[in-house]
C-alpha cells in the first residue's frame, strides 16, 4: 500500500496565526485533494502547530 507524505518548507512564506485560514491544494493525476484549514483549531499549548 502507498502512502502520500507532504512536506512544506518552513523558511519561505511561513504560516502564522495571523493567516487565519489555509486551504490546502494537490493533484496527483486525475485525483485532486482540496480542503480548507482554520488555523486557530491548529494552536496546542499556545502555539501554532502544523
């Protein structure tokens, strides 16, 4: 069974809490994944986590 893993590079344009809202984009072939993040549902301890 294959697994998708997905790594985002934290030195450019890194998200803060200030962004409020991700939304999340990839296609792969003719499958397309797209869903929306809030932010402050992602804080833990204070701190945003990703």
């Amino acid at each position: 069974m294959r697994v998708p893993v997905f790594f985002f590079a934290r030195q450019r344009n890194p998200i803060t809490l200030e962004d409020k809202e991700v939304i999340f984009h990839s296609r792969y072939g003719a499958i397309e994944l797209k869903t929306k993040f809030t932010l402050k549902d992602m804080v833990y301890q204070g701190k945003l986590e990703l």
